[in-house]
C-alpha cells in the first residue's frame, strides 16, 4: 500500500468530507500513514473513521495494525463501532493479544464487546478463550450453545438479545437458539464454571445433585456456591468410596477368621472389635479428610489393617470419635511412604544404555 504525503491526503479527504470533518482530519494529531489509509476508503468508511469518538492516537493505533495486516478492514470497522470511550483504555491488549495468538476477527469483537460488558478486555478475552462464550457483533458476550444447554437444564436464568437492545427472559431456549439470539448471562464466572465441569465424565451426575440440592434457589447458584457444591460432592463420593472399601476389608477378615480355631478367634477379640468400630464409622460417618489423605488411603492394599495399626499404637484413643484422628494418622502415614518412594524411584541413577553391536557382514 503507497503511503501518501500529509498534503496529498488532506486533498483527496477534501473531496469526500465535509468542512467539520476536513477540519478535525486537519487539526487532530492523526499520523501519515492514518490519514493515507482514511484517504484511500470510500466516503462512507472514510467518514466513519472520522466522525468516531477515539482519540487520534488510538486510530492511529488502529491504522496502522491494518496497514500491517494485523487485523482486516472488517476487524477495523468492528473496534470502531459504537465507538465511545469505554473500550479505548484497552486498545493495547486488544492488538497485543493478536501478537500472542488470539484471533483477530474474535479479537476485534471482544474489543466491541467491552463497550457493554462489565469487565476489562482482559477478562472479556479469558471468557472467550474459556470455550463458555463468544463475542457478537452487537458488542455483547453470548454464551455457546454446549453451555446455554447444560444451564438451562439446571434451571438457571438466561436472557436472551434479538438484535441490538431486544432483551427478554428465555423460556424456550431452543427456540431461542433457532431464531440466532444471543442467549447472555450475567454471572460469567458460574457460567466459565460449567464449562470446565460438564467436560469431567461425572458431570451428568454432578449436575443433577446440583438441581437436587439447590432445589427452587437454582436461582440463586452463583460461581462461589458452584465450587462448593462439587467440593461436597467430590468428598461424598470419596467417602461412599472408603466406606466400601473398609466394608469389603472388614468382611474378608471376618471370612478369614472363621476358618482359623477357636483360640485364634478368641485371642482376636479386641481386633474384631476395633475393626469392626472403624468399619461402623466409615458406614455412618463422612470422614473430613483432604483429597490427598482420601487418595492416600484408597492406595493401601489394605486400609483397615493400616487405621487398626494406628489405633494400636495410640493408647490415649478410646471412643468412636477418636477412629477419625486414626483415618487421618493414617493416611499421613501412607502418603509419606508414599513421598519417599518416589523421591527414591527420582534419585535412582539413570542405567547406562549398552551399545548394540552390528554383526559383522559375512565374507562372500
């Protein structure tokens, strides 16, 4: 593309512009090459780039990343639209995250989008890449279809944008999605949340005891109360996890000493009652554990020989509530045996590889 001279541009701009619009093209701080590149489009474009309320720096910005190909004319004319203040703060990020990668059609869009959005370019660009929304060309962000699905079917308010400023509450959101509405959501984090959940298997299980336990409030879910809820869900799991493998332990012992004499069961008397406490608590209790110390446990070829193990080397623990100090002990225990196998298997020496040796070719 040539770049013309100021002069040679102020001229060709005097045939397409009005007199207001040749004056702020003339007085404002715009560069050679912005005013070249304004010069070469037709009267409407022309105008528009002139009439719009950005500072010159920034179309200054603006023309030159289309003077480089950084961003096309469609690009240009998005980040110029509804042009009003708000966005221009942001006018770097928006063409750094083009060095760094993110799409320039996308990118452009999301700089339109944060004229309306409660958020910085930044956060709008982390929305985006989060695979929960996409930028419209009426400067908002609406949510993928794969989302506005699974919050829908939780119960969760979504409105929805025909055109421009249409806004009404989505009752039926596939008819919604069929006539190309933006379905929006004001909480984004709890709508980034559920994107990144309902790519887990156990999502479809996880959501229904959301609805379970939020009941009517499904209102009310916001991203904070998402996260808990999959806490607990997680933990439940893991204890319905332990309590299963304590049972199975539990029987199995149980099934081993009836085939043992009479003294041997008599002798094993205490045992069978600890173990059979532990096993009673891990069947009625939710154990408060951290997710390493639940994984910890479920590693052992034998939990419950390790928890009776640490109640018998702790005489100061008598009541049932005390069986809960012995599943963390152990689980403490385990994990270390753990760390330290590893750290050895880190520390073992390399083997040094032996160099095959090619036989040799036979004479002919």
């Amino acid at each position: 593309m040539y770049i013309k001279s100021r002069d040679e541009s102020i001229e060709q701009l005097s045939l397409t512009l009005n007199t207001e619009q040749l004056r702020k093209a003339i007085t404002q701080r715009y560069t050679p090459l912005s005013l070249s590149v304004i010069a070469d489009f037709k009267k409407e474009y022309a105008v528009k780039l002139i009439d719009n309320r950005f500072s010159a720096e920034t179309i200054n910005k603006l023309t030159r990343a289309y003077y480089d190909n950084k961003i096309n004319i469609d690009d240009l004319f998005i980040a110029v639209k509804y042009s009003g203040g708000k966005n221009e703060p942001y006018i770097d990020d928006f063409l750094d995250s083009i060095d760094k990668g993110f799409y320039h059609g996308t990118a452009a869009k999301t700089f339109l989008a944060v004229l309306f959005e409660d958020c910085s370019y930044k956060e709008a660009m982390e929305y985006v890449k989060s695979g929960a929304f996409y930028p419209t060309e009426y400067g908002s962000l609406a949510l993928e279809r794969k989302v506005a699905v699974q919050l829908d079917e939780m119960g969760v308010l979504l409105r929805a944008c025909k055109g421009f400023n249409y806004n009404y509450n989505v009752e039926d959101l596939n008819e919604a999605l069929d006539s190309g509405d933006a379905i929006l959501m004001q909480d984004k984090h709890l709508a980034v949340k559920v994107c990144e959940y309902m790519k887990l298997p156990d999502w479809n299980d996880f959501r229904e005891q959301i609805k379970l336990e939020m009941g009517n409030d499904i209102v009310k879910l916001s991203c904070d109360k998402l996260c808990e809820l999959r806490d607990k869900y997680l933990k439940e799991n893991k204890n319905i996890a332990l309590s299963q493998k304590m049972n199975d332990e539990y029987e199995k012992f149980i099934s081993d000493l009836k085939d043992r004499s009479a003294d041997v069961i008599i002798g094993s008397a205490y045992e069978i009652v600890i173990k059979d406490n532990i096993n009673v608590y891990c069947q009625e209790f939710n154990v408060d554990l951290s997710e390493k110390q639940f994984d910890a446990l479920m590693s052992s070829q034998n939990t419950l020989d390790e928890v009776y193990r640490e109640w018998c080397d702790n005489s100061e623990w008598q009541g049932l509530e005390d069986i809960a100090l012995a599943l963390e002990e152990a689980a403490d225990r385990i994990q270390v045996s753990i760390d330290r196998e590893n750290d050895e298997q880190k520390n073992q020496p390399v083997p040094e590889q032996k160099q095959t040796v090619k036989p040799k070719r036979k004479a002919r």
